[in-house]
C-alpha cells in the first residue's frame, strides 16, 4: 500500500490548518499567471463547470482567501491534464486494437516499462475518478494532493512533464502558462508537514522520475501502435458490445506536428483543452445571449 497520512495524521493539526492553503506562492509567479491568456482560459473553464463552491471545512469570508484556494485547484488542474490526456490516448488506442470483449485487458497492448506505467495510470484514475476532475470543494482538491504518495507522484511528474516542454525548442511554448515553480512549491509544503516531514522528498523525486521515464516509453508506443489503431477503428464501426464503455469511432491525437514524444503530447493537449474551453465558453454566451430576451419577457409578463 502507498504511504498515506490518512491513516495516522494528527485529526487536530488536520482541524488547525484546514483554512490554510498549503502550496506558498510567490507575487510574481501569481502575477505571471495572471498575465497567461492560456491559464485565464482554462480558470474561465473552471469555474463555469465546477463554480466556486466550499465546503464547511475549508470555507472563507476572504475574497483574497478564496481567490488563494481557487488558485492552487486551478494550477493542480492545469498541470495534471496532460497527464490524464497521455492515459486518455493510451486507452483509446488499446480498445482500438482489442476490441470491447478486451476492456478488462488494455495493458496487454503494451509492452515492458509502458505496461506497467499504464497499469499505474489505470488504478490511480479508477480510485482518484473525482480529483482528477478537481470536482467539489476548491479545498479538498488542493490538500487532497498531500494525502498519499500517489497524488503527490502524480502531480511531481505533472510538474516535471510541464517544465521539459518549455525547455523545447520545437515550437513556441510561450503562450502556454510556466508552472516552474510548483515543484519547489510541493517541496517546501512537505518538508513543513508533520507527517512526511523533509526527508521524504529525494524519494518521491525517485518516483516520480521512475513513472516519468514510463510515461515517455508509453507515449513512445502510442505513437507506434497509432496507425494500427486508426485503421482498426476505420475498419470496424460496429458498436460496443457493452454500453457501459464508449469506445471511440474516431481517435484524437493531440499532437503537434513541431514535436514528437511526450512534449508533442503535452503541447497538443493544451491546444486541444484552450479549443474545447474557447469553444464551450462560446456556447455559454451564445446560450446566455438567447435566453436573456425570453427571462425579460418572463419577468415583465
């Protein structure tokens, strides 16, 4: 089992720092974020599925103190969708090639490091279903990431995985928000934790280079394996023989032609999350736009 300090945690260090967001952030880094159309995007994307809900524990009076919490579940989001979108694509492409009788065995499509790694992906996904949508409290996302080693690994390679595409020289990344500085961030909120504590970090840092070295072996694979699951879906449009799993009819391949590998990937990702955010917000004016004379007549009537 993965350390978790669910277990043994102090409930009344719990109960003190439930109001205190654990992740220090720089007025720079904040300022930065805040000038990042990209990052905007994806907060505007945010709040209108999710709004800005607390829960009784970790609600605030402060805007200021919102704002802080909303931040931090902004940037956790941020950072951890490429990573979801790299599991997202290796599933597509193994139900391509195996077919619905063979939901049950998507890691068979891989091999070695990158049948592990999937595995990995799988079971966090599975158990961690409502974090890595960033649904409910603000608060409870954002301490959620300090609970047990695998959210903590999760979001170390997220952070690893942001920082190598802005070392690319492929394609300008510059558009795209820098969250260089989040993994300092994570280092300091554990060190200062009574659970973890300072000595923890050089193995997680092990870790989580260990799953990202697992991911580029994965995304190597996927790339191989991507044609063959084109043609196998071209080829095979009859529908699932369970309704319980959407299996594609078509496979998205967020990938930009500049680059290849993981920062193809990552790039591509958040080409393909601004389009979907830009576009859903679109919608929502368009549907705003249209009802507002139908509430007006309603209301005068």
């Amino acid at each position: 089992m993965a350390p978790s300090r669910a277990f043994s945690f102090p409930l009344s260090h719990a109960e003190e720092s439930a109001r205190i967001e654990p992740f220090a952030i720089s007025k720079r880094d904040v300022t930065n974020l805040q000038s990042c159309e990209a990052f905007q995007i994806i907060r505007g994307l945010l709040v209108d599925r999710d709004g800005i809900e607390f829960c009784g524990e970790h609600f605030v009076d402060s805007p200021k103190d919102k704002e802080a919490w909303l931040l931090q579940r902004d940037i956790t989001y941020a950072l951890i969708v490429p990573v979801l979108e790299i599991y997202r694509l290796a599933s597509d492409i193994a139900k391509a090639l195996l077919g619905s009788r063979h939901v049950f065995d998507l890691e068979l499509v891989f091999r070695g490091e990158a049948r592990g790694v999937f595995s990995w992906l799988q079971c966090f996904v599975m158990d961690e279903e409502d974090w890595c949508l960033t649904r409910g409290c603000p608060g409870c996302v954002v301490t959620h990431v300090l609970q047990a080693e695998p959210t903590i690994r999760m979001v170390l390679v997220a952070c690893h995985l942001s920082e190598s595409l802005h070392r690319q020289k492929q394609s300008d990344t510059s558009h795209l928000p820098l969250f260089d500085f989040w993994s300092q961030a994570m280092k300091k909120a554990l060190d200062e934790d009574p659970f973890w504590g300072p000595q923890i970090w050089k193995n997680f840092q092990a870790r989580a280079e260990a799953l990202e070295t697992g991911i580029e072996e994965l995304v190597r694979q996927c790339i191989e394996l991507a044609p063959l699951a084109l043609s196998a879906v071209k080829d095979d449009q009859s529908p699932p023989a369970s309704p319980k799993y959407n299996f594609p009819q078509t496979l998205r391949l967020p990938m930009q032609e500049q680059q290849t590998g993981v920062s193809g990937i990552v790039a591509g990702c958040w080409t393909t999350l601004l389009a979907d955010a830009t576009e859903a917000r679109r919608r929502r004016n368009q549907y705003s736009q249209a009802s507002q004379p139908v509430l007006e007549r309603y209301l005068t009537a």
